[in-house]
C-alpha cells in the first residue's frame, strides 16, 4: 500500500520538533513548505529557518514563498494527501486548504478555541492562565477556527517563561500528532465544532504590547515580563533609554502598597543587592535581569557592581 503523502508547513521551532517526530516516524514527507530565510541579528546573517534545516539534511523539497497567497501551484502540483502545518506564520489560501483528499490539519499551542492566533503562548502567561495545551484541527479559512480532532491540557509553572513553555508544548503538539494520525489517514476520526461563544484570541505581539505598565499588578507586570521572554521581550523607559526587563519577582512585603502610597507607580523604591524594586499598581515589582539600550544582557546583581544609572526615587517613564 502507497504511503500518504504529506506535506508539511512550518517555521519556528515548534514546527521543528513536529517535523522531526513525523520523519522519525517514518512518515512520507513529500514536501516541507516555510518562510523565506531571514536576516538576523545585528550583523544581519541571512539565516534559514529551522525546519528547512531539517528538510535539507533528510534531503527533502523546499519552497519559501514570500507570499503564499499569490504563490502556492508548485505546492498543489505535489499533490499531497494531507497538509500538515505548525505554526508556519502565513495564512494558507482556500486554493491550498482544499486540494488535499485528507484535508489540511494544523497543530496549534492553545485549548481552542481559546487563543486563536498568532502568540497563543505569549498570552497564555500574560493573562495569568495556569493551564494551557495542544489542538490538532482542521483548517478552514477562517484563522484557527476549523473543527477540533484531539486536544492535551498541559499546566503552566508560576515561573514559566514563553519560551520554556513552548519548548513543551512543541514536544507535547508533536506526541497528540503522532497518536491522532493513524485515525486522519484511515479517516475513522472524529472532530468537534468549535464553540464560538468561547473563542479568545492572541494576535501577534505588537510594540505596543511590549511595554510595561506599571500601573497594573505587581502580578500583571511579572507575568508579562515572563510572557515576552525570551522574544520580543518586555522594556520600560528610564531617562530616556529604553531598558529591557528580563525577569523579575514580586516582592512579598504585606505592607509595600502602605510604605510607599505617596509615590507614583513606577518609581524605583528600593535598591537591593540583587532586584530593583518599582512600585506597581498595588505593591513592589522586583528587576532581577535587564538590559539597558546598547548594553548586553545582566542579571541585575551584576549590573549593580558596575556603572549602576538607576536611583531611589527616580521614575519609569
């Protein structure tokens, strides 16, 4: 019997651990489609992504249109029988979605219909949730939005950044794919219609988005700066730089909103010798690594032992 030919679209690394649990797999990956290589860094390296890294070492056809919409016949000459994509970054035309006999099925980092879009993870930690997961769904034209094959719920650490929960999410998408498989390409499975009274979404993290608001939480800030680590990262001004916050903590005095209600949140009241402690909404917010414009990364404990700019009582623009 012929294997089904799958052809597979994707981009970050999520997509990366998927492609390679299908090929360890022994799936036939006929294809890999992903996004043009990029310039990166400072000294501007074009770089490939990571699944076109994996594509070329098992010796498999890539394509990197710019624009899928325009630039998708060399895909349907392939004539896949299923579509497999993983965060891929681009919307796939109606034209691609409907020439597989299989469908095109997408593995995406949220409990949909929560968090349809582009930064589900991101959202998932700002918005404080302490439970997130996997879904394998059918496309449809519509953004994330098609019927739901298998889901997983996974917990979220207190601690957890984006990117060490993406990290597990991508090894936990990759497994429910595995299993959910065999039943697409026999087409014995079942599917779920997605109920839109619940859908929240998470559009790709905008600048705005990326800075903080020390009028919120002390709660709200940390998950936040967790949320945008380790991209795009969170920042905040100070006498006109823009100055990175990596990580932090809340500081658990029971009396901090008390001590310093006369200040302006966003005042630094605190220097310790390891956090810089700004005041938040309704307590103390603690600055345990940041990054001042120019400057290379440091946890705050080594950044005080040098050429230390930040005073008591001065403010967070």
């Amino acid at each position: 019997m012929e294997k089904t030919k799958i052809v597979f679209m994707g981009t970050a690394s999520f997509s990366k651990e998927v492609l390679v649990n299908l090929l360890e797999n022994d799936y036939n990956i006929i294809g890999v489609v992903t996004q043009p290589d990029r310039y990166v860094g400072r000294k501007k390296v074009l770089t490939m992504p990571e699944v076109k890294e994996v594509a070329l070492e098992y010796n498999i056809p890539v394509f990197q249109p710019a624009n899928i919409k325009n630039d998708y016949q060399s895909i349907i000459d392939l004539q896949p029988d299923l579509i497999i994509t993983a965060a891929y970054g681009q919307l796939v035309p109606a034209a691609l979605l409907e020439a597989p006999k299989l469908g095109c099925i997408n593995v995406h980092a949220s409990l949909l219909p929560k968090y349809r879009g582009g930064a589900p993870v991101h959202y998932a930690i700002i918005n404080g949730e302490t439970t997130t997961g996997v879904t394998i769904m059918y496309m449809v034209k519509k953004m994330d939005a098609g019927n739901i094959i298998s889901q997983q719920e996974i917990a979220i650490g207190d601690k957890e950044t984006t990117g060490q929960l993406y990290d597990r999410l991508s090894v936990a998408g990759a497994k429910l794919l595995l299993e959910t498989l065999p039943d697409i390409i026999a087409g014995t499975n079942q599917s779920i219609v997605q109920d839109e009274s619940l859908v929240t979404y998470a559009p790709t993290i905008s600048r705005e988005e990326e800075k903080l608001d020390f009028n919120l939480s002390a709660k709200q800030v940390y998950n936040k700066v967790r949320g945008l680590n380790p991209w795009p990262g969170a920042f905040t001004t100070y006498q006109g730089k823009n100055v990175k916050i990596w990580a932090g903590d809340i500081h658990d005095c029971p009396n901090a909103k008390k001590h310093h209600e006369h200040q302006e949140n966003g005042t630094i009241v605190k220097i310790f010798k390891d956090a810089i402690g700004v005041k938040t909404g309704d307590g103390i917010y603690l600055i345990t690594e940041l990054q001042i414009a120019g400057k290379k990364r440091m946890l705050v404990k080594d950044y005080l032992n040098g050429n230390n700019i930040f005073a008591v009582d001065s403010k967070f623009e």
